[in-house]
C-alpha cells in the first residue's frame, strides 16, 4: 500500500524537495514549530507556571517530546486512546481531560495506569469515580484525578461549587484514586476575538473558578493542582494567576481561528503559522478563478475556509468546492497561476485538519528533512 513514507521518503534531504510533494498534504515548518514551543514554555516559565499543553492539536509523540524537553511538565489528552498512543510512545505526564466514563474504556484506564508513569485523569461523578476505583483495584494500580468543573458550557464537569465538594469527599473515600486538584477549560471564550472582550469574559468566569476553590478548601480539599487555559485566554489567565498550569495547545501550529485573534491585546503575534497544506492548482480555464486539489477531505470546515499562505494572491477568496477541490477566487488569478502551480494555505481550524492526515512532512524553508506519523490520528476512544 502506497502511503506519504513511501512516496516521499526519497525526498528527505534533497534541496528544494517540497516542490515535488504529492498534494494536497500536511507540512509542518520546523524551525517555526520549535520557536512557538520555546515562546510559550518561556512565558509561563516567567510566571512559574507549568505548562501540559493538549496533545490533542498534534496527536505526535514527535511534537510532544519536542514539548517535554522544552520545559513542558507532560501533555493533555482528550481521550484514552490517544493517551495509550502517546505512552506507548514514550510520553510522560499525560492528563486526560474528558471524563472516561464506558465500561471498558475504564479497564483501559485502569491498565494504563498500572504502567504509565505520571497518568492523570479527570472525573466529574461519583458513580464514576466508584467504578474507575474498582477496575484500578483490579488492576493493581491507582490513579491521581483532578475534579472536572464545568465553566458554563454544560459539556462536562461539576455543575457548582457543592457538587465539586460532594465528589471530593467521594474520592476522598477510594483508595486507588488520589485527588489532586481541578481542571477548568474555558473553551467558549478560546476565539473572541477581540481581546477586552475576551479578557472581560474570562475575568468573570474565573471569579466563579475562585469561588469553587474556597469551597473545596474550606472543606479541606484545596487543589493543589489548577490546570486549564487555552491559547487563545493564555495571557489573560497567566495575569489572574489562578491555574498552576496550562494545557494551550494550538500555540504549537496556529490556525485562522487563531489568527484571527488579538492574543496579546496590542495586536502583535506571539506566535508564527508552523501548520499549512500544501496543495496545486489542477485547472485554470477561468480568468477569475481556479481550482485546486485540497477541498472537504482535506481540511476542516468547522473554523471557516483556509486562506492563503503563499503561492496564490493573499486576497484570493477560498471557496470548498467537493470532496477533494477548492476554488481559488480572484480578478485575473486564473492568468498569473497554471494547472501544476503549488499553494500553500492556513488550516481554519488545526486540530480536526491533522486528524484527516497520516503523517506531518516537516519542512526547512523548501526543503523536506523529515516525516512523522499522526500517531494518534483517528484515536477517538
């Protein structure tokens, strides 16, 4: 089976190689992946804050290794599957942040932690908590856990101060589970984009977070651990100076949605596009339009359209036109590009775009040096 290794393998190395990439396909810029993730271990580093940023976005053990030995204290995980993935890998630190509720994802669970080093877990039930107990005693293993507290958005989490004080006494009574702390994820206000606007948002939400931290501690469950955030809230948490860590994840590749948005609240941005598909033009018998090779199966369209990096007219609007085509719309853009051209276009949203490809071609300026598998990709349970 024909697969990326196989048809590009041979190009790692070769000087200007990326021109010769089958598209459309996933390039990760290398050079600018490791300066966002020494910028943001660098920022919290000045607030002594950790950093377990949300492996989600990558699905790479490559990535998260880079992250680990850049300061980062482990990674998140949205589900068991991409833990199990990750630690098998290598990986320490991981904190799953989605309740693990299924029967026999908690035999998962429970047998991950019996040989992962560092495994954390969110729960926000106590029948949960009971079960996931059960299946660590019978697996000879225990587990620390964070209290999942809703911020709003009813998805998951406790939904008050006393529900979060309820499950802490539960734990508090289970021997295989260790509470730590809580885990709260703002994920709603992550893409206002202007940042007062956010700011204000998230200033009120953490008043609620602070009153569900005096409820636990005057019940003699003071979380030693405060875990959350995101990139696009990051500065504004690190300033409040509630979370212990923070798990941003998109800072590592950046999107439109994020691009889109004053993370800084002086409009300057800390951090660079390292993501992008590369795709062709395939036709161009239209003066005002032409078609390229990336359409519905090649990027996500939950963030808007992707828009273009290079190699086309940054104005040039992006239209999905099908499962594998997109349209390229711009006055006379179908008289400056020819079928064959290559365009490089900023993902809308980088997360659900990764989980459509197998592998990452890591690029240097024009030249392909390396390809990682999407370890994780499709790891959805």
């Amino acid at each position: 089976m024909t697969d990326d290794r196989s048809l590009h393998a041979h190009l790692i190395g070769r000087q200007g190689s990326r021109a010769d990439l089958n598209t459309p396909v996933l390039v990760l810029d290398l050079e600018a992946l490791d300066r966002n993730i020494a910028a943001m271990a660098a920022l919290v580093a000045t607030k002594g804050v950790g950093l377990r940023p949300h492996a989600k976005t990558h699905k790479s053990v490559d990535i998260a290794k880079r992250q680990l030995a850049g300061g980062a204290l482990g990674v998140c995980c949205a589900k068991i599957g991409e833990a199990e993935v990750l630690a098998a890998g290598g990986v320490s630190g991981i904190l799953i942040t989605s309740p693990v509720a299924a029967p026999r994802a908690i035999e998962r669970l429970a047998a991950l932690a019996a040989c992962t080093e560092g495994l954390m877990a969110v729960v926000d039930h106590p029948a949960v908590a009971a079960r996931l107990d059960a299946a660590l005693a019978a697996a000879g293993a225990t587990l620390d856990v964070v209290i999942d507290i809703d911020p709003g958005i009813a998805r998951t989490g406790v939904a008050s101060a006393e529900k979060a004080v309820e499950l802490a006494r539960a734990i508090a009574g289970l021997p295989a589970l260790r509470y730590r702390g809580v885990q709260y994820y703002c994920g709603s206000q992550q893409h206002i984009e202007d940042y007062a606007e956010r700011r204000a948002a998230i200033v009120e939400r953490t008043g609620y977070l602070a009153s569900v931290i005096a409820a636990l501690s005057d019940a003699g469950f003071a979380p030693g651990i405060v875990t959350g955030s995101g990139t696009g809230t990051h500065r504004i948490d690190l300033d409040l100076g509630v979370f212990t860590e923070l798990q941003a994840g998109s800072y590592v590749f950046m999107d439109k949605q994020y691009g889109d948005c004053d993370l800084t609240g002086d409009g300057s941005a800390p951090f660079e596009t390292a993501l992008g598909v590369d795709a062709r033009v395939v036709s161009a018998n239209h003066s005002g339009l032409v078609t390229i090779d990336a359409g519905f199966k090649s990027l996500s369209t939950d963030g808007g359209v992707a828009v273009v990096r290079r190699g086309a007219p940054e104005t040039a609007f992006f239209a999905f036109m099908g499962d594998e085509h997109a349209a390229l719309v711009s006055p006379g853009i179908g008289e400056q590009l020819a079928p064959g051209d290559p365009v490089t276009l900023t993902v809308p949203h980088c997360d659900p775009t990764v989980n459509l490809y197998d592998h990452y071609h890591i690029v240097a300026g024009d030249t392909l040096v390396d390809i990682w598998p999407v370890s994780a990709r499709g790891r959805a349970r």
